[in-house]
C-alpha cells in the first residue's frame, strides 16, 4: 500500500509538471479535439478494464488458466468490434462534433484499443496477485514519465494537438510491453465451458464499467457539441485540475483485491468501508476548500493567464471530489460483494443526470454544466450510500460520524484562507499565492493533530497518524505527531 501511495504522489507530481508546460504550449482547440477523440476511446478502454472480464479475474476463487484465455477470446471479440466501428464511423463522429482533424486522431488511436486486452488483462492477473510496488512502477516509466517527454517535445516541436495523440499511443504500447511481459499469459483465445465461469459476473460488470465511463464522458459529449472545442478544451483542464488531488487519494487498485478476500464477511467490510469514508472525507474536506477557495492562483499557476476562464470550472468541480472519492469506495463494496444490480441502478441514473443536466446547463454555458455535473454526483452519492447501508447494515448515523471529523477540520482551514487572502497575501500576485495558500493548509492541519485531534482527526484519523508515526524512519518519526 505504501507503494502504491508513493507512486501516486510522484506520479501526480510528474502530472503537475506536465500539465504546467504543455498548457503554455497548446491551445484551447489542442485540448478540445483531443477529449473529444477520448470520449469514444475511453468508453471503450477504460469500460472495460473497470468492469467485465478483469473483474471477474480478480473475484474469482478458483481460476484455471482456461478462465484467462476466455477471458482474453472475449476481452479480444469486444475490443475489435469497438475498434471498427470507430475507424469506419470517425468520419461522422467528426462532422457531429464539427471538428475535422477528429477523424484521423480517432484512426490512429485504435492502436491503443487493440492493445487493451492484453494491458487490462495483465493488469488484473497482476492485482489478483497483489504485485502492487509492479504495477506502480512501470505506470510510473510507462504512462507517466515516457509518455509526458514525448507530449512535452513533440509539443515544443510545433506538433499540436498529435502530441497528446502519439503521448498516448506511446504510454499504451509500453506499458502493455512490461506488464504483458510480467505475466505472460497464454494469448492464444479459446472458447471453452470456462466461459461460463466468467459471464454471469463479466456481463454485468461490462456494462457497469461502460456506463461508468460514459458518465465521465457525457458532459464533454454535450459541451463538445453545444459548445465547442474551447469550451471543451477548457472543461477537460479544469477537470484535470480536480485529477490530481482524486488520484492521489481515490485509486481503488488495493482497495478491491482486499475487500473481495472480505465478501464472506460483512462485519469487517462495514468497518473497512467506514474507516475508507472517513479516511476519504478528512483528505478530501480540506482540499476542497483550498481549491475552490483559491482556484484562481490554482490556474494561473499550473495554467498560466490564457486559462482564466478555468477559474470557474475548477471551483466548482472541485466541490465534486468529497462526492468522487465516497462513491469510489462505495463502487468498491458493490464490485467485492458482486452486487451487479445495485451498480448498474446507480451507474444508469448517473449517467441519465449527467446527460439531461448538461443539455439544460449548456444554456448557460460552461458554468452551467458543471452545476449541473455537480447536482448528478451529491444524487449519485446519495443513492450509493443508501445501497452500502442496506448491503452491509451501515445506518445513516454511522455514516454521518465518519465523515463528521473530515468537516470539521474544513472549517479552520477556510477561516485561515478566508483571514489569510484579506490580511497577509492580498498583494500577492496569483501565480505566487498557491504555494501560499496550500502550505497555510498544511499547517493548519498539522497544527489540529496537536490541539484536539480527537474534534479534527476522529478515530480514523488518529489510527491513521499513529500508523504513520510507527512505520515511519527514525528522523521522520520525530515530525509525525504523537497522538
């Protein structure tokens, strides 16, 4: 877990970096087309790696080596149907949305989509074996490092929006290359009575992961459409801006292996799913006040004033990432539990809220639909609590009390960036007052393990510090605050 955790960090800080430079290299119409290409290309990849056969790789007790050729005989059968049907249909996906460089970016893009077989695949064999330290360090080579220089150069080159594009293509191949190297699974697909095994979970799951995605990508559907590709372009920056932070914080990769070896046992997956809210709203709280309270240096500083009008998105979106990090680990429950109905219920009106609130918010631009993006996840959330507290006899009082210490150490914060952006750095120019304001954050939630830890911490913040202190190295330790 620690691996994964600091892979995170340096994965995010590797992103920070990225996101800096390249956004002072390409423009708002770069961004557009791009994520206007992804919406079909994530359906189709990140779909089915969150849900279907790879899931059921992981679940499964007893796997044959059967199981994995079928699964991949499936995963293949998906993966070229999807990449057809996106070549021969780029033309018209292009002239929908009004953009025609879409149609040879969405082309050389189902390069990415033959390969997710192999790369999802390998990564569930992977997870099931808990190789975790494996799996962040090649993301880290791979998606992270390789592919940033090759965005970063061909984008100082003068190459525009093809710099994402080949980015993209480059961290898909090689990142397939090493974990498909790890694990070596036998890549000629059978069809077998296997199958069978893997499609009464599979199927479900496969149609919550596409759902799942969907969601992410119907409001960039409609604000590509209404909008245009600035908008867009604008829309898919600020999201990356909440990115960061959800990354961070919200990878669900240890979470699922651990609370499916749990699925016979509901009194310890209450208590991991409590300690996980509460651990997620004492993170998230905090931060969200820090973005939305300063996301106009936040933009300025990572973005650069070409951006400016980001400023709003983030704020806004950044209201969504308490709801984000909750209902990933409510996603966790369903999927160890292998409660297929109650995801697709709750993916499905996901889904139509976001859709039907992003037309209606489009009237009132982009603001408007990220409103709109916002009032979906607190229904979504809701709806997902509801469904863990009837699963796993969780009460809504109980709820409520892990998330409780997490709001109350949001308040010091934003009183102090409240006080702090009037008295001390009013005359700070932007691109200089997040560092500010972030480190103003840091200490006031260091300062609250030392006044009253049990008000700003709870019980799962303070296991939390003292797991910290006692696996910390010895000069560390001595920071780490003894609660």
């Amino acid at each position: 877990m620690a691996w994964v955790g600091g892979g995170q960090l340096i994965k995010m800080m590797v992103s920070v970096v990225s996101v800096a430079i390249l956004a002072r290299l390409l423009t708002l119409e770069d961004y557009g087309i791009f994520a206007a290409a992804m919406i079909f290309i994530a359906i189709v990849q990140s779909g089915m790696v969150q849900g279907g056969f790879p899931t059921a790789i992981i679940q499964r007790q007893d796997l044959h080596p059967l199981h994995v050729r079928n699964a991949f005989a499936g995963m293949l059968i998906l993966h070229v149907l999807a990449a057809a049907l996106i070549w021969f249909g780029a033309d018209a996906i292009a002239a929908f949305f009004d953009m025609p460089p879409l149609t040879d970016i969405m082309r050389a893009l189902c390069v990415t989509i033959l390969l997710n077989p192999f790369l999802a695949l390998s990564l569930a064999l992977l997870k099931r074996r808990k190789r975790f330290r494996f799996i962040t360090i090649t993301e880290l080579f791979t998606t992270s490092l390789a592919s940033t220089a090759v965005a970063i150069a061909l984008a100082w080159a003068g190459y525009g929006v093809w710099a994402l594009v080949i980015a993209s293509i480059v961290s898909s191949v090689s990142n397939t290359a090493v974990v498909y190297g790890a694990v070596r699974f036998n890549p000629i697909p059978v069809i077998t009575s296997h199958m069978r095994d893997l499609l009464k979970l599979s199927m479900g799951m496969s149609l919550v992961g596409v759902l799942t995605i969907f969601s992410a990508q119907a409001a960039k559907f409609v604000i590509g459409r209404a909008l245009g590709a600035d908008a867009l372009g604008l829309f898919n920056r600020a999201n990356r801006l909440i990115d960061f932070p959800m990354r961070l914080l919200g990878s669900p990769q240890v979470l699922f292996p651990v609370m499916a070896d749990l699925n016979d046992d509901k009194a310890r997956m209450a208590r991991g799913y409590l300690r996980s809210i509460g651990l997620c709203s004492l993170a998230a709280a905090p931060l969200t006040v820090l973005i939305f309270h300063a996301a106009d240096s936040l933009v300025a500083l990572l973005l650069g004033s070409q951006w400016v009008a980001a400023v709003d998105p983030t704020a806004i979106l950044s209201l969504t990432l308490v709801l984000m990090l909750g209902t990933r680990v409510a996603t966790v429950v369903f999927k160890a539990l292998g409660t297929v109905r109650a995801l697709i219920v709750r993916q499905s009106l996901f889904a139509l809220l976001i859709v039907a609130g992003s037309i209606i918010g489009s009237r009132w631009g982009l603001e408007g639909v990220c409103v709109a993006v916002l009032i979906a996840y607190v229904l979504s959330y809701a709806l997902a609590v509801h469904l863990v507290s009837r699963l796993l006899d969780v009460g809504w009082l109980r709820f409520a009390r892990a998330n409780l210490p997490g709001l109350v150490l949001a308040l010091p914060v934003l009183g102090v960036l409240i006080l702090g952006d009037r008295f001390v750095w009013s005359d700070v120019p932007a691109i200089f007052r997040f560092p500010i304001e972030a480190a103003a954050t840091g200490a006031v939630i260091y300062g609250a393990c030392f006044v009253k830890p049990a008000w700003f911490l709870g019980p799962d913040g303070i296991w939390l510090v003292r797991e910290l202190r006692k696996r910390a190295p010895g000069p560390l330790r001595r920071i780490v605050p003894a609660v």
